[in-house]
C-alpha cells in the first residue's frame, strides 16, 4: 500500500534548519532551544511580543550573532565557524526585507535594487535587465529613476522587496516588513508577498509582533515568549484554538468577543435562552450544524455575535448563539451535540426576552 505523498521531498535539504539553538546575553537568555525547518515554498511566521527574541533569531540566521549551543543550516550548510568572506555568498541566499526599508537615499530606486547584484559583481545589462523585471514584478514600473524621498512607504516597501529578490534567494526574511505601514498598505504588502511566493515559489520567514500578518499569509506560525516556542503549528489551528496564554493575548484583537449588552444581561442559572460560545475551524466548520441541532432538539436557535473567516482555506470563527430550547432539560444534551461538532463549546449562562 502507498503512503500518502510527503508535501515535501525528504531527500532535498530544508532552505533553513535551526536546531537547539540558544544564545545568552551574560545571565539573560535572549534565545532558548530553538527547533525550526523551513521547506521550500512556505510560509512560515515567527509571532511574538517585544523582546521575545526575534531579533537575536534573525541574527543567528543570518550569522550576525553566534549561537552558545545549537546549529543553523541553510540549504544544508552549516554556518558555524565560517568566515566573513565564507559567509558571503550564505548571506546572500536570504534576501531581507526590513521595517524601515533601509534604502540609500542618494541611490535611485533602480540603483537601489541592483545593489546586490553589483556586489556580486553580475555584469551591468545583466542588473539593468533584472531591475526591470524586478520593478515589474512588485508593480513600480516607470519608477526606476526615482529617489526614496519621493515615494510613499509602500512604494519604498516594494522597492526594498525587489531588492530582497534581485539575487534570488532561496529564502526571504520579512523582519516587521507592514509594521511601519498604515493598514491600506500593510494589505497591499502582504498580498504583494503572498503572490511572489505563489508565482515564483518562493520561500518566506516573516518575523512579526501582528497576529493580523500571520493571518494573512502564513501557513505555519511558531509563537516565541521569552525566548523560547511556546506555540507552533497551522495557521488556521492556532487561531481555532490557541494554546498557550500568550498566543491567546497576541489573539485578543483578531477573535470576535461576545457582545457587551448581552454580557451585561447573562443570568448563570436561568433564562428564556441559553447562550453559548462555539470555537468552529478546519473541515468540520462547513457541516450545517445550526440546522441540525434546530431540527433534532426543536429548538429555536440566533446568531447573537461572532463571526466565520477563512484562514489559509479553512473555514475559523467563534459564535455566540441563543438557543431556546423546547425544554429546559433539554439544554444538556443540546451543549453535547455542540461540542460534538466544534472544537470547542461553551455554555456562557441565559438571558431572558430578546438581548
Ligand atoms: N546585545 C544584547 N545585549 C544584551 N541583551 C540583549 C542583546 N540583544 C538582545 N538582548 C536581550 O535579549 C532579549 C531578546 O531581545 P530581542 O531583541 O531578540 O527581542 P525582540 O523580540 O526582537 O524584541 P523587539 O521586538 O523589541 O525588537 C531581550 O530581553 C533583550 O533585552
């Protein structure tokens, strides 16, 4: 019998592998133990608060810092113990993308971007003939004389993008590349991102404090808290159900709360209706769960707050429902065929009359 197909080649080397990497900053451990492979063609998010590490991560990836204990592997290559001048070509396998954009205000955005190829000392029709690509591909066409100053930050955005990817790459490091953009743009940015990586497969590590980032585009999220993972899997499942306390606060903003005049009424003994909360995500979200529990308890059931997204291709909500029962003595067996279609359920209390 066949297995299923791996999604990825086990014979070809991850772009990115970091094993039990820790680095210490005299008492104070900025980094602890980490564990990450990046395959080719994902998109992978590294989410976490101030200070919990990104920075230091990055640093190791890119052989800025060295590691106490640990490994990093780019493309199956170690990096320890390598030399400036060795380092080179290594660093020039992960394009970056900064939140500040680090331009050369006095370089146009054409010499911008063929920056990387003149240090690799690629031939200038070669870099001329790359810039316009490159400026097509991120949508500034015409703009190749243009200094900095005289674009808006997304546009500087797509010229740092374009950068990243003047010498291919094989893996693109977005350090808080949306953190600096009003929402409009960070939107505009990440599809930008998101298209890349589907057209030219390309690979991506987005370093970000936003869960709304990690939403849009990551298919694999690590949550990093002082230092260490506390949290990773797919996208959809960590926000269908969080974890650990930290991936839930970074959460907060993103989730649907309950309404507030519907808290305000809630009676935890009794009621008209029984109000519930129901976490719903991954493939059993599309059954038609509400019809079915109206249909088997008689029931009368609304949608009193909440909301369904789609996140990665899976469907992900929370909702609050109001649900009148034929009887009260109904309710247990109504919470239990609930439960047995979302992941999570619960009863929040009762109101009574129309909330
Ligand atoms: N060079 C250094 N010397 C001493 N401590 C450091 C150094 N670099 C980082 N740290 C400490 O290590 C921890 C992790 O810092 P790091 O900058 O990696 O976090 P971060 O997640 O990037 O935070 P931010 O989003 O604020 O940049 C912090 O407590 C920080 O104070």
């Amino acid at each position: 019998m066949h297995s299923a197909v791996p999604d990825h080649d086990d014979h070809q080397s991850p772009i990115l592998r970091l094993n039990g990497v820790s680095k210490r900053f005299g008492e104070h451990a900025a980094i602890s133990d980490i564990n990450l492979t990046i395959h080719s063609g994902e998109i992978l998010g590294i989410i976490g608060r101030s200070g919990a590490g990104k920075s230091t991560l990055i640093r190791c990836i890119n052989g800025l810092v060295q590691p106490d204990q640990g490994t990093v592997e780019v493309e199956g290559r170690a990096i320890a113990g390598l030399s400036e001048s060795e380092l080179q070509p290594v660093r020039r396998r992960i394009g970056m993308v900064f939140q500040h954009f680090n331009l050369l205000a006095n370089k146009t955005v054409a010499q911008n971007i063929a920056l990387p190829l003149k240090i690799a000392g690629r031939p200038r029709p070669e870099r001329q003939r790359r810039v316009l690509e490159l400026l097509e591909l991120v949508g500034l066409s015409g703009r190749e004389h243009n200094y900095p100053a005289q674009l808006s930050g997304g546009q500087k955005q797509r010229v740092g993008i374009a950068r990243a990817l003047a010498a291919e790459p094989a893996l693109l490091l977005s350090d808080e590349a949306t953190s600096a953009l009003d929402p409009e743009t960070t939107e505009q940015i990440l599809r930008l991102l998101g298209d890349i990586n589907k057209r030219l497969g390309l690979t991506i590590l987005l370093i970000t404090h936003e869960m709304e980032v990690i939403r849009r585009i990551a298919q694999r999220v690590i949550v990093l808290d002082s230092g260490r993972i506390v949290e990773e899997g797919q996208t959809w499942r960590i926000f269908a159900t969080p974890q650990s306390a930290i991936t839930r606060k970074l959460l907060g903003s993103v989730l649907p709360e309950a309404p507030a005049t519907l808290l305000a009424q809630l009676n935890p003994n009794a009621g008209e209706e029984a109000i519930f909360r129901l976490d719903l995500g991954g493939p059993g979200a599309s059954a038609p769960i509400l019809s079915d529990i109206a249909r088997q308890f008689n029931a009368s059931l609304r949608l009193v707050g909440g909301g369904m997204d789609d996140i990665q291709g899976q469907p992900v909500g929370r909702l609050f429902l109001a649900v009148r029962p034929q009887s009260p003595a109904d309710i247990p067996a109504i919470t239990n065929a609930l439960a047995g279609h979302t992941l999570q359920t619960e009863l929040l209390g009762y109101v009574s009359g129309t909330v």
